[in-house]
C-alpha cells in the first residue's frame, strides 16, 4: 500500500511537471501565431491529477499571461473518465478556468459513464465524441444512433461537437448530414 501511494505520488508530480512545460509550449505557440495575425486556437489534454491541484486554475492563467496570449485562445481536454473518477473538487476546478475564458472539452465522450444530470453541471462548451462509435457508424446502426443522439443532446443543451476519428469521406458526409460542429481524423489530415 505505502508503495502505491508513492507511486500515485510521483505520478501527479510527473504529470504536473510535463502539463506546465506543455502549457508553457502552448501559451508561446499561440502568441507567435497572433503576432503572425493568425487567431487560432490550442488544446491540451488534462489527467486527472490536475484536478486534485486546487491551485491549477491560478497556475494556468499565470502561463497564459506571462506568454502573452488569451486565454480564450486554449481548450483543456480531460476525459470523461477522468471527470467522473476525478476528486469532488474537479467541477470547482473546471468551474474556475471556465470564469476565466478557459474553454472545457470533455474528450472521449461516451466511454465513461458520466449522467447527463452530471452533465448539465459542468462548465464545458464542447464534447468530443469517441472515435470508437465515428469510426463504426457507416457499417454499424447502433454508433450511428449513439452519434446522431449526442450531437442531438449537445446542440440541445448548447454545445459544440467534435467527432473524433473521422477516416473517410463517407463517415465526414454522415457527420455533416447530422449537423456535426467539426470532424478531425486522418480523412481531413494524419496529425
């Protein structure tokens, strides 16, 4: 148990090392895009240790100042896993980046086991649904009602969708016919 509990330990300090150096990363990059005159935006996936750092928030809008750029310039990711097995104090914590302009993903959408009362509750503009149910919903009726029923749902309780893992044509056109906000996968570019 006493080595478990190292181990968690040297992981939450590992990841809260390797998450500042790559907000630094992308708080530098998005300044040098707006000095080219180019607004666009970056995201980085979150773990769930930086939920347990209730001085996070502050930490994130430090770097963003420092570098020079918006906060509404970044998107943190955390998955829906992570939100759901994360500390109580996880929605405080997304709820205070929110109020500073910080924009919230939930990434993976669909393989956790969120409820939509949970749902409702958190501060997120955006749900990235998994590649797992895209990737499957030309051959497969089922992903095709899952995907169709999420876009329904964010759009209906105001949210952008992103469908991750879009690999052809066929699956973008499905995607669009559903009114989908935004696709990525190797179909419109290999990362």
């Amino acid at each position: 148990m006493r080595r478990n509990r190292w181990k968690e330990n040297f992981a939450s300090l590992l990841i809260r090392d390797v998450t500042t150096w790559v907000l630094m990363e992308a708080a530098r990059q998005c300044r040098e895009w707006q000095t080219l005159g180019l607004e666009l935006r970056i995201a980085v996936n979150l773990s769930v240790y930086n939920l347990y750092d209730t001085g996070f928030p502050e930490h994130v809008l430090k770097i963003v100042d420092e570098m020079g750029s918006s906060s509404a310039s970044l998107r943190l990711e955390i998955t829906e896993t992570a939100i759901m097995s994360g500390p109580s104090n996880a929605l405080e914590i997304l709820n205070r980046l929110s109020v500073q302009g910080v924009r919230i993903s939930i990434d993976d959408f669909g393989t956790g086991y969120s409820s939509l009362s949970y749902l409702k509750q958190l501060p997120v503009d955006e749900l990235k649904i998994d590649k797992s149910f895209v990737a499957g919903m030309v051959v497969d009726n089922n992903d095709s009602v899952i995907v169709r029923s999420t876009i329904d749902l964010a759009h209906n309780i105001g949210l952008k969708v992103v469908a991750e893992g879009v690999e052809d044509e066929q699956t973008y056109q499905l995607l669009s016919g559903l009114h989908c906000d935004a696709a990525q996968g190797f179909y419109m570019s290999r990362p």
